[in-house]
C-alpha cells in the first residue's frame, strides 16, 4: 500500500511516500481503506517535530475517513462496508481527557492516517453522517470536534448569544456552522474580503477585516453596544489573546484552541475584573464525535473543503496550508 513517513522532522521535505505491507486487523480491530484525509495546523507542528509527544518514523494525520473492509475477532460496532472515521484519541470514548488518553493521538503519539490502509480499534471509529462524502467526512475529526467541544460541550451556547470567531480556517467555519444551527449571532474576522464574503454566505451576521481595523476589539464592542461577545474561539494564541479578552463582555467564555499568532503579553486583570473563563479545549471523545455527527445529520450541515490534493501532492497540501490562504479545509484524497 502508499502510506507517507514522516522519517526525520524536517519540515515538509521530511514526508516519505512508501511501499508498505497492508496490515491485518487483531482481535477487536478494523481494517479500513481510507478514502480521504484533511489537514490540521497541527500537522504542520509535527512534521517539523514540534508536536509533544511524537514518535519517528511515522504516518502523520490524525483526520481520515474510509470503508471497513474488514474486521477482526469479537468486532460488534461495525461491519464490512461500513462508512467510518477514526476518532482523534484512540482511548478517549466519554468523560474527562487524561494523559493516559493523550498518548492515543492519531498521527503524532500513534501511526495516523495518510496511508491508503489503516487498522484501528472498533472503539475508535465513528459512522460517517449519510449525507457526507468520504472528503467531507475526512475533515471532522479534529477541527469539527473541536469547535463542537468549545461551544457546545463545554461552551452551552444558546440562542441569541454572541459568539466571536477568529480567522476562517477548519475550526472557526465549523464554528460559525455549528453557531448558527444553535441560533447564536456570529462575528467573524479576516485579513481578506473575500474570505469574509463567504463567511457571510454561511451566515455570518458581522465581518471585521483586521488588516483594516487593527484595532479589531474596538470594533467588536462597537458591534455588541460596548457589551462584549460571549464567546470567544480563539485560535491565536498569545498573539491575539489581549485582543480577546478587551473583545469579551462580562461573564463570557474564551476557548484557547491554537497558537497561530505566536507570543505575546496578556494582562490578566481582563480575566479577573470581567470574570471570564478561559478554556483550553483539545479536541474531544468519541461520545462528543457522536453527539455532533447526530446534529450534522439532522440539519444536513456540509463541511466547508477548500481544496483537495490527490495522494501523490500531499506536500503541497500541507504547503496550501502553511500559506493560509485556504478557507475551511485542506483535503488529501487517497
């Protein structure tokens, strides 16, 4: 089978397309041909060996959807032919994350799922909504669970709340589609006017270019009537997390999701004068994929794909990435 290697962290130039055995499924495992992957800024950290954790050498990508082909011994949740995706943690099915669950991680503690087959545990493994391609599918694990995660999960976002989203990447466009199937009022922000046309087109209710309000916090308290949003998903980082917390009313949420604007100061006295929690959400569990998967169903949501690369260009997917000139998600069609 094809299966890209990350053998040493160097970067893009690191991936290694290969010939490797297909493997055979165990007791209580799946053999799954995977038909498509999607790409995560995390993936570029591990390629480069700056992901926590990580093993070399390594089949990198934690996101990938596909067809059991088949199954191993004592096999209950799924059979031959059905439509699946493999959950982010391996071992985290419900409750809390634990740092015994942590190791489990697709394509950065454990084998991910850039390779033409893939054998995972049945526990690991989700059924694909109906109405989804195996592309569309192949995006959800990691950026749809996350946003499900910060605003649902932990978040209990409910109708008529604001929620502020950051950039139009993986995250913040599941984001905006999740917020408005729950009835929130949506403020997005980018450095591009057609990004924000999109946006609009999916619902977005405000759209504030922060290349032309670099003072983009000021403008968002202008938008709420110097109220504040409630929510915050915040895929900056340090970068932009002052920005954040001036942008969030009193009581309100902030989920720490990524580190996309680099370093910088923060001043807690937001966070203590305003009472606002901050949050880090790492992904989540099988049980929140689930929840999700019955919400996209039912109000037939389709993830937003950028651009699909097919196997053989898969560095320059990651690179289509890197650029952040994408809008929703950067497929690999295997």
């Amino acid at each position: 089978m094809k299966a890209y290697q990350i053998q040493t962290a160097a970067g893009i130039d690191g991936l290694t397309l290969l010939d490797l055995p297909v493997p055979k499924p165990g007791a209580g495992q799946v053999l799954i041909r995977v038909r498509a992957t999607s790409l995560n800024y995390r993936d570029t950290a591990v390629v480069s060996g700056r992901y926590p954790g990580q093993i070399l050498p390594m089949i990198p990508l934690s996101d990938g959807a596909g067809e059991v082909i088949e199954v191993g011994e004592a096999v209950t949740r799924v059979q031959v032919g059905d439509r699946v995706a493999g959950i982010f943690f391996q071992d985290w099915i419900a409750g809390k994350l634990t740092r015994e669950k942590i190791k489990s991680a697709l394509g950065g503690a454990i084998d991910g799922m850039l390779a033409e087959y893939v054998v995972l545990n049945q526990d690991g493994l989700v059924h694909l909504p109906a109405h989804l391609s195996y592309e569309e599918g192949a995006t959800l694990p990691c950026a749809a669970v996350t946003a499900w995660q910060a605003l649902v999960d932990r978040g209990r976002l409910t109708a008529g709340e604001t929620v502020l989203l950051l950039g139009t990447g993986g995250v913040s466009i599941f984001a905006l589609q999740f917020a408005k199937i729950l009835g929130a009022k949506v403020i997005i922000t980018s450095s591009s006017d057609e990004k924000l046309a999109q946006a609009k087109q999916l619902g977005a209710d405000e759209t504030i270019n922060y290349k032309t309000f670099p003072n983009w916090d000021e403008k968002v308290y202008e938008l709420t009537q110097q109220q504040g949003v409630d929510q915050v998903i915040e895929v900056g980082g340090a970068g932009t997390l002052e920005k954040s917390l001036r942008s969030t009313g009193v009581g309100g949420r902030i989920s720490l999701i990524g580190v996309l604007g680099g370093a910088g100061d923060v001043n807690h006295t937001q966070m203590l004068m305003k009472s606002i929690d901050v949050q880090g959400i790492y992904v989540g569990s099988r049980e929140m994929f689930e929840a999700m998967n019955r919400a996209i169903a039912l109000h037939q949501i389709k993830p937003v794909i950028d651009h699909v690369f097919p196997l053989t260009e898969a560095p320059e997917a990651y690179r289509h990435l890197l650029s952040g000139s994408h809008f929703g998600k950067v497929v690999i069609q295997l």
